[in-house]
C-alpha cells in the first residue's frame, strides 16, 4: 500500500493512493498514520479490506499539500557514509561500523513543502536517502530476517545538511543536520509487502533541472537489514521511528571548487524507485 497525509501543516488527514493512482480519503477508517497503527495488524487490515472494496471516497489532489506520511515520529536515526561511492567522492575509508547520528523529528516536513537555508550558511547540500519506517519494537535483533520483519515500509528522505556547521563548526554532525525543514520525507510510506528487495532501488536527485545523484541502494556499505540489526543493539526502535539510511554519490562536497552549493531560489527534486518523488524550492530562514 502508498501511505500518505494530505492537507495543510498539523493538520494533515490519512489518506491512500489507490493501484489506479487515485488519491483515496482513509480517515473514515483510521484516524492518522503513526506509529501505533503501524503496530497494529487489524487496522492495517481494515484499510487493506476497505482498499480492495473500492468504495474509499476519492479526493481531489488538485492544490491539496502532501504532508509527511507519517505524524508523531518518535526519532529520526541517521547513517552516515553507507554507500561506497559516496565515501570514496569525499576521500573518506569506508566505516567498519555504522555511522550513527540523529535528526530531530520536528526537522520532517513534506515532500513538497520549502527548504530554509539557515541565516550565515554558505554550505547547505543535498542527499537523496532511503528511510526505512519502523514497525515493530525492535531490541537486541538477532538477525537479518528478524530486522526485516520490524520494517513498516520504505519511503524517500531528503537529509538535507549544511556542512560548515556538520565538519568545521566543532563538537558532532547534529549542527549541520538539525536546522528547521532539513528532513523533506514522503510524498508515501510503502509498506514493506511492495519492496520486496530494499538493496535493488534507483536514487535520484536533480538541483535545478541538472541530475546530481544517480544511484542504487546496492552500494550501500551496510545493508537495510544490517542497519536495523545493527541499531537495535544501542537502542530500542519503536513503531515509528524512522532510519535514513545513507546518500550515494554526487553530493555538493563531493564536487570540485567551487562547490555548487544551495541558495535561496534553487529548486530540488528527488526520487526513489517506486517510492515517489519529492520537489522543494529553497528559500531564506
């Protein structure tokens, strides 16, 4: 199933894109996508059983936002430097661990909604990345299987970074990745039934109309699974979380002087295969 959330910021309703591509009203089946019905077999079921009925009102997507699709996001775990291309573009050794940092949730925003470059950045870069939405509490996993079996779905993240305050600013990545709007996410949650193979996915980014990135989850260092097995042996993931899983190659760091980076008036666009697609205009915070 394509998850999403339609309507103005806070206020967003559960809402499903049907095999059709029509956008379908859920909140006469459930109230909103989060976590606990993420948890929740026989809810999952009811919007299934009311899917396959055909009778979910449609809705008219014309003018109507996409906002994030999934609320109350309990945190937003990062990896960093996952995929070998992109560690080889920034001349960085290959991690024998996970890199692990954090988002704050209140840096997800729509797929569609402006990005604010932070007042004084002069480095603030994109990365496409695969975030993979928790759906089981997941601790000490044993393995492959039983990580997959935790994962709800799969849906495009935009971590967008600022790289002064990440690398030359001192003390930890948070600085460069925690400003406000830094983590467009969506426009769906596709659960984990239609990705059948999370390591065979085509990532791509365009800053105005120019391809950037043009990669595969394939490269990745450590697989979804592994991060997710990995992760849950620092820290207990609940329904709801959300990993980003790492940026391939072609990011603005990773270009030669001078480095391309974003201003206010550009304009990114991001997709995943069968996961959607994602476009922000940048503006001034």
């Amino acid at each position: 199933m394509k998850l999403l959330r339609v309507g103005t910021a806070g206020s967003e309703r559960p809402a499903l894109l049907d095999t059709e591509g029509t956008l379908r009203d859920l909140s006469g089946v459930v109230p909103d996508i989060d976590g606990p019905l993420l948890a929740d077999d026989a809810a999952l079921g009811r919007i299934r059983t009311a899917a396959e009925s055909g009778e979910l009102p449609a809705l008219d997507a014309a003018g109507l936002r996409v906002g994030p699709p999934l609320a109350r996001i309990g945190k937003v775990v990062c990896i960093g430097l996952n995929y070998h291309d992109h560690a080889r573009e920034t001349g960085a050794e290959p991690p024998a661990e996970p890199v692990i940092f954090f988002k704050a949730a209140d840096t997800v925003v729509g797929p569609h909604d402006t990005v604010l470059v932070p007042r004084g950045s002069v480095k603030t870069d994109w990365e496409v990345e695969l975030a993979v939405v928790i759906g089981r509490t997941a601790r000490y996993l044993p393995s492959h299987e039983e990580a997959l079996a935790h994962v709800a779905g799969y849906a495009v993240a935009h971590d967008v970074s600022e790289r002064e305050f990440q690398i030359e600013r001192g003390g930890t990545w948070d600085k460069g990745k925690n400003c406000e709007t830094f983590n467009p996410l969506g426009p769906w949650l596709v659960t984990a039934d239609e990705v059948p193979d999370p390591q065979n996915l085509a990532l791509r980014l365009w800053v105005n109309g120019e391809l950037k990135q043009d990669g595969t989850t394939a490269e990745q260092i450590f697989p979804v699974a592994e991060v997710v097995r990995y992760v849950s042996q620092f820290m207990t993931l609940y329904p709801g979380d959300v990993i980003n899983t790492g940026t391939p190659a072609g990011v603005a760091l990773g270009q030669p002087e001078p480095k391309p980076y974003l201003r206010a008036g550009d304009v990114v666009e991001l997709e995943i295969e069968g996961l959607g697609r994602q476009r922000q205009a940048f503006g001034d915070a």
